[in-house]
C-alpha cells in the first residue's frame, strides 16, 4: 500500500516520473514477480515517451498475470503512442474486452480501438454498449461527441 501510493504521489501528483521509477524499481528488486509493479514501470515508461521499455514492462506484467484486462489496455496505449499499428492496439483492446466484457470502460476502450482501425460500425456498438453500462460518459463532452458523430442512440 505504501509503495502505491508513493508512486501514485510521485508519477501523478508531483510529476516526478524518475523518483516514481526509482521507487517501482526498487520495488521490483523486492518483487521480482509483481505484474503491479511492472506494469506501473511501464506506465511511467510510457510517459516519459519511453515507448520500448514501456513494452518491455508491459509484455513482463502480462507474462506474470495474462488474465489482468489492464495491461492489455495499457499494451494498446504503447502501441497507439509509440506509433504503432492501430490494428495491433486494436488487438490488444479485444483482449481486455474478451477479459471483462461487461466494463464500461473496456467497451469504450474497443469503441475507440475500432474507430482508430476504420469500422465505425463496430466503434458505434462498442461506443453505444459502453454508454448503456455507463450513461455519465455523455457528460464528458469529448465522449458525448465521439457518440454523438457515430450516431449512437441517446447521445
């Protein structure tokens, strides 16, 4: 808990990314096999524009739990950011979905994956199943346009 919440204090409140890294590496010479710590050292990989190691830390979690729906999502964020395939990002967003089909936030998640590859039809059902598990996203006026530009109901 102490380690969480010095890396949450560090890496997002105070924008210290290398004393977070600090922090989750010493954490992982304790911990070798925590998918947490590694996939919070590719979190900070990731945002330091780190896209390899972000990889390579994110490959390592899902090695350690491939049945956590959060780092496939986090595996198609370094895809997208990194410049990657939006069709590999794309795949990695099916499997965070096929984990945990009915979270808001994985149907949304998909939603923007397909629209990014090219099939609105599958981004406005994915989109629209989020907005029924979850209808405050409409309240975000990004989301309620991303909605409303597909043609999802009630947006």
């Amino acid at each position: 808990w102490a380690y969480q919440m010095a890396v949450e204090h560090y890496a997002y409140r105070a924008g210290e990314l290398d004393t977070a890294k600090e922090l989750a590496l010493m954490a992982r010479e304790a911990r070798p096999d925590s998918e947490k710590v590694h996939y919070d050292l590719a979190t900070i990989a990731r945002d330091k524009g780190e896209f390899r190691e972000a990889l390579f830390f994110a490959e390592r979690a899902r090695a350690i739990n491939p049945d956590w729906d959060l780092v496939y999502g986090l595996l198609a964020d370094v895809e997208k950011s990194g410049g990657g395939s939006a069709q590999k990002a794309l795949e990695f967003q099916r499997q965070a979905h096929a984990l945990c089909p009915d979270s808001a936030q994985r149907c949304w998640d998909l939603g923007e994956a397909y629209l990014e590859a090219g099939d609105r039809e599958a981004a406005a059902r994915y989109i629209g199943r989020a907005i029924e598990l979850f209808p405050d996203y409409l309240e975000q006026t990004e989301k309620h346009e991303m909605a409303h530009e597909l043609g999802v109901a009630g947006a």
